[in-house]
C-alpha cells in the first residue's frame, strides 16, 4: 500500500511540476497516444542539441537523423516553447542523450516569412499565452512596424501587448501612445522604463504560474532588460544602443525560454530587423477593424472601393472619416497577406508530392515475400 501512495504521490508532482512549465490540458489529450513516453518542454536550441525541462529536471534532447531528412520545412522541427515526447529506455538513460520521438501539436506559434529570398516559415516562439511587442519610445518607434506585428500576432494565438519602453527617454508619451492607440485595436498597452522601473511590475500580471510569455522586437528596445527584471537576477547581457538611430546590438543571439520563480515563462528573442508577413488571407489586420467594419456595410460583397455605388468605404472617406491613405495601406497589407497564402499553398502542394514520392519509394525497398 505504501508504494502504491509513493508512485501516486510521484505522479502528481510530476504533474505539478508539468503545469508550472505550461503544461495544458490540450498536451494531455495529446499524450495519451504515447503511454511509453514521457513529456519535456524544449527551452533552448544549440546546434543539434535541444535543452529540455520537464519533471524530470533538465535534460539534452536529439533529433533522429530520418526526422530532418524526412521533413519538409525547418518550422516544423522542435522550437523553443514546444512540448516533446521522450521515450522512457533504458538507452537514454545511459548515454544522457534523450531522442525525441515526437513534438506536440501547437496551441499557439509567432511565425514570420523566413528573412531573404527563402520562402519558408520562421517559428519564433510556440505555446505561448501572451506576446510582447517591446518598441522604445526612442528613434526606434516605429508605427509600421508596430502594425506588422500586431497582424502576425493576430494569427499566433497568443494575446497581443504592446510595450513602450525607455520612457525615461521620451518627454510627450502621451502623444505616443495615442498613435498606438489607433492601430492596436483591443490589445493593451504598457509603458516602461528599464532605469526608473516604471511600469515593469505590471508586466507581470501577464506571468502568472503556468503562462507563458515571448517579447518580440528589435535590437535595443530593451527586451533582455525587461526580462532580467521578470526573472528577478541579471541573466541576459544587455548592451548600450548606437547614438543617432537607436540601434541595438544583438545582445541576444538565440532564443531561450526562463521560468520565473514562483511566477511563469517568458521567451528572450533576438531583435528582428525585418519582419515579412506569414499568414492566410483570413488573417485579421487589428489596425483596421474600423474599416473591416465599413467593407461590411457594402452593398456588393465584392466592392472594390474605387467607384462602385452604395460603397461604404468611399463615403466614409469623402466624409473625411477615414484617410485615403489608409485605405492604401489596407490593400498593401491585403495583398502581402494573399502573396504569403499563396506561397504557403505552393509549399504544402510540394510537400504532398515529396510525400507521395516517399511512400512510393519505400514501397518499391520493401522485400519482396516469397509464397
């Protein structure tokens, strides 16, 4: 009897332990198709070599050499923030080196077009609850680029919050986040300072146990300051930006999820100088939801704006309601996120035929069965 409780009580710290890392009851359903193996949060990528935590404390994961073969697109490879599956063998156990069988589907990701002429998906962050958009109220702000992630976080499935850092530097932070303000649509937004503190402790109502959050942005808006202040010690070097633009160094080279005592997770990202689109043309553009709601109104569903009659669109806009130039900048962004929804078309159509080609040739290595 007494062993029976010790294996009970075992299971339900190890369960603990699992929530405390963002363990979901989304994983859980997952996992009871894998009774032989056990789960482990990938909390760091170096080279080959994945660095796990799960309830079996930390441990160094590897990839079978026929899942990077057989793989079509680098995105769907274990990424900081996804769950894996390990086997319990005894093979692991010696030689330390743990492989992992299986990655868990994903409640949530921030994706990007893979930077260059690649067309690829770049996963920055997986199974996360809330990211950070961090701008500093410097010469990095920038309101374009505030946009273009708010329109990739609305299909991460994690919640948006947009951060204004470096206050300390700004004299009319009114103004600035009024501008935020009229293309974050429901998404908060916090200002703060890595110098005077402000703001920073309200940052972490985001964290409770179990949360996880990714701050996303580019190079010295102070992202690595606002982490080392989640995490209570200085864990990340952080480094002085350039006099004239603002421009940070890569302080941070490589992304890396931290738990926070007694709090959640948050991911430190490297700063992003470009940020291309990677969504479907459902994709929703928050910045827009006041025109969103005119296109609606339309008398033809397939209005085009320009002269049709009955176009809400053209109404509001010679009532002065809306700018003409954002009726523009709707478009571009409609027709980037059509580009992208073709292009990830493309690929998924040559992913199929890889596959089938795949099936097809190990069907003709299958050894022949003799009657």
């Amino acid at each position: 009897m007494k062993e029976y409780e010790n294996e009970t009580i075992k299971q339900i710290d190890e369960q603990l332990t699992l929530r405390q890392l963002g363990w979901k009851p989304f994983f859980q359903i997952q996992l009871a198709d894998y009774p032989d193996h056990f789960p482990a949060r990938v909390v760091r990528q170096d080279t080959d070599r994945y660095q796990l935590l799960g309830a079996r404390g930390a441990l160094v994961g590897v990839l079978p050499g026929k899942t990077r073969l057989t793989t079509f697109s680098k995105a769907e490879l274990p990424k900081v923030g996804d769950w894996v599956l390990i086997k319990n063998s005894e093979e692991n156990r010696e030689t330390g080196l743990f492989v992992i069988e299986h990655t868990l589907a994903r409640v949530s990701k921030f994706s990007r077009k893979q930077a260059g002429e690649v067309n690829d998906e770049q996963v920055l962050a997986t199974n996360i609850d809330t990211v950070f958009i961090v701008t500093g109220l410097d010469d990095n702000f920038n309101l374009n680029r505030i946009e273009r992630y708010l329109i990739i976080a609305a299909g991460s499935g994690a919640d948006p919050v947009v951060v204004l850092s470096k206050a300390d530097l700004c004299e009319d932070i009114a103004s600035y986040v009024d501008q935020v303000r009229e293309i974050a649509g429901a998404a908060p937004i916090h200002v703060v300072s890595g110098v005077t503190g402000i703001g920073l402790e309200t940052l972490r109502d985001y964290l409770a146990e179990g949360q996880t959050a990714a701050l996303l942005g580019s190079s010295g808006v102070g992202k690595s300051t606002i982490t080392n202040y989640l995490l209570g010690y200085e864990h990340i070097l952080t480094g002085e930006v350039r006099e004239g633009d603002s421009k940070g160094r890569h302080t941070t080279t490589f992304r890396e999820l931290c738990r926070i005592d007694g709090a959640g997770m948050v991911i430190d990202t490297p700063g992003m100088r470009e940020i291309q689109i990677w969504g479907s043309e459902e994709s929703a553009i928050p910045s827009f939801e006041d025109l969103d709601s005119l296109i609606i109104s339309c008398r033809f569903s397939d209005c085009q704006h320009n002269s049709e009659p009955g176009c809400a669109v053209t109404a509001a806009i010679n009532s002065g309601q809306i700018q003409p130039d954002r009726l523009e900048t709707y478009r571009k962004y409609q027709q980037e996120l059509a580009q992208a929804a073709e292009k990830q078309s493309a690929g998924m159509r040559a992913q199929k035929k890889l596959e089938r080609r795949n099936f097809t040739k190990s069907l003709k290595n299958r050894p022949n069965k003799k009657n």
